[in-house]
C-alpha cells in the first residue's frame, strides 16, 4: 500500500535529494537514487507544489511530503527452461546451469531466467526466497555453468543457507586464467568490496570490504593460459573472478574482469562449478556432485592444446 511521511524542514538547503537523504536516515534510510527518483516521478512535493528538480530550494520550516508508491506485484511466468537435473529428492535438488542464464528475476530480467525454469519444472519449491528467488539458496553468475543446489521446503531452504554461512558446503571450480601460472597451487587472501567507479563491479580493496580467500591449483598448462581447480572458503560476489584479475591472470572470456579481447566473446567466462560436497540438510547423509565441463569449456582447452 502507498505510503506518505510528512516533514518540517529544520534548516535552508539548495538540493533536495541530499537534504531528504540525511533527514530520513535514522527513520526511513532512503537512498539519494531512491529519493531522486521519487522526485522525477512526481512523488515529492514542497508546500502542496511537487518538486521539479533535486537541486530545488529549501526553506526552513517547508513543508515537505513524500509519497512512497505501494510496491508493484511481481509475478513470476512459469516457461520452458533447458536444465539438467542432477539429484532430486523431496528436499533438494541439484542442477548443472547453462551458460548465459540469470538464476532469478531481476531489473532487467523478468523471464528466461532458473527460476522460470524451475517454476514450470518443479512442483514445490521453498518459499524464503519469495516470489522472484522460489528454491534459491546460492546463486551463480550469468555464464557461470555448473552446479546449483535449490531448496523444495522452507525447512530444507534454512538449514542449507545457514550451512553456507558456516562454510559447511565444498564448493570447487574449473577455470581456464590467462597466462602461464608459475605455483603448482596457492591462496588468493584479499578483501573484495564494491567498485569505487562501477556499482556492477567488485575489486580487491580495504575499504568497505568483507574478507575473501579463494585456494587454487594448476591442473595443465598451456602456451598463454592455465586451467586451474579452485575452491573459496567465502563466497564474496564475483569472488573467483576477481582474485584471478587481482593476480593479473584473468579468466578466460571474462568480458567484465578480463582482457579486452573477451568482451567479444560470445561465451563468456570459461568457470565452471565443477564440484559440490555437502551434508543432505535433513538426513545429514553425505553428499557429492560432480558436473563435467561443458562441451564449449572441452572444446576450448583441446583448443589451447592444438588438438582442434
């Protein structure tokens, strides 16, 4: 439902956004992008006049009112979605995610994602996640293939979520990095935050960063690259992505960590959840999964072997 809050200005101001982002913050927390676009759809009026710009005066003792429109519904269309189903019992299932397919609706992608997918393939699906996140427990990036564990009870959804708090579930990775990497194995230990000039990125930096290590094997060498196993012991977004980048080997076809050959890529980034070991969030059974490589990552490494 819609909703008004109603205030006194208690100071002089010429930007309206920034004003109203400091004076609601104890009680509201509205962001600036948020309180920006309020004023450009006509939500915010000074003295019964809507605002017409966020660099708008403001007078002390104004009367200013917000009105926060009530939240769109959201529904999510049931639609044909080619996965593989793994493992399914009437807790969990795990499933191998194609490349190019976002897990769960978003702004941008309201259809042709998992959970589409899954809506029309699977009857029960756990409610925690809500309308837009049915079933989803972990998430992987949008060309990231692999192994995905989803939740068909509320149950089975919480235990599995706090089992990835506590880094209770092994998740390794395939990866082909460019350039030739000299250690057999090592650790990537860097603190990974939002980037300072791009909201979509991470980088590896200390300020507002949470902690992130990723350890890592080299499988095979090529002549420019290295396939390599990994394994992350945090699962930061982008974790992998960007360590790799961090160490100046970026993945493979990466077009947003790596070189910028790979933004022509119709691929994308060459990592692959390979491996997944758990204990079943119900029975405690021990689990393990494996999901080959798909034939796109095959054909590229017998490519950088010149078997193509």
């Amino acid at each position: 439902m819609e909703k008004q809050i109603k205030i006194i200005a208690k100071a002089k101001s010429n930007r309206l956004d920034k004003y109203l982002a400091e004076a609601l913050k104890e009680e509201h927390d509205l962001s600036r992008a948020f309180i920006q676009k309020l004023i450009k759809d006509q939500n915010i009026q000074i003295n019964g006049i809507f605002a017409e710009s966020q660099k708008v005066n403001i007078a002390e003792n104004d009367v200013i009112t917000i009105t926060i429109p009530a939240p769109k519904s959201t529904e999510v269309i049931a639609e044909k979605i080619d996965f593989e189903i793994i493992y399914q019992d009437q807790d969990i299932l795990v499933i191998n995610k194609p490349n190019n397919i976002v897990v769960h609706p978003g702004a941008g992608n309201t259809s042709g994602t998992l959970v589409n997918g899954l809506l029309e393939a699977i009857d029960d699906l756990s409610s925690i996640g809500g309308v837009e996140r049915p079933g989803i427990v972990h998430r992987l990036d949008r060309q990231t293939t692999g192994l995905l564990i989803v939740a068909k009870n509320d149950k089975a959804h919480k235990v599995m979520s706090q089992m990835l708090v506590d880094h209770e579930v092994y998740k390794e990775y395939q990866a082909l990095v460019w350039g030739v990497i000299s250690e057999n194995k090592g650790i990537i230990d860097a603190p990974i935050g939002r980037h300072q000039n791009d909201r979509k990125k991470m980088m590896v930096t200390n300020k507002n960063a949470k902690h992130a290590k990723t350890n890592f094997e080299v499988i095979e060498r090529f002549d420019n690259a290295s396939l390599v196993r990994c394994s992350i012991e945090t699962g930061r977004t982008h974790q992998i992505r960007v360590h790799f980048n961090f160490i100046k080997h970026p993945i493979m076809g990466d077009p947003m960590y790596g070189r910028l050959t790979d933004k022509d890529t119709n691929w994308g980034q060459y990592l692959h959840a390979y491996k997944l070991v758990f204990n079943h969030p119900i029975t405690n059974e021990r689990m393990e999964f494996i999901a080959d490589l798909p034939k796109e990552f095959s054909d590229k490494i017998k490519e950088l072997k010149g078997e193509a």
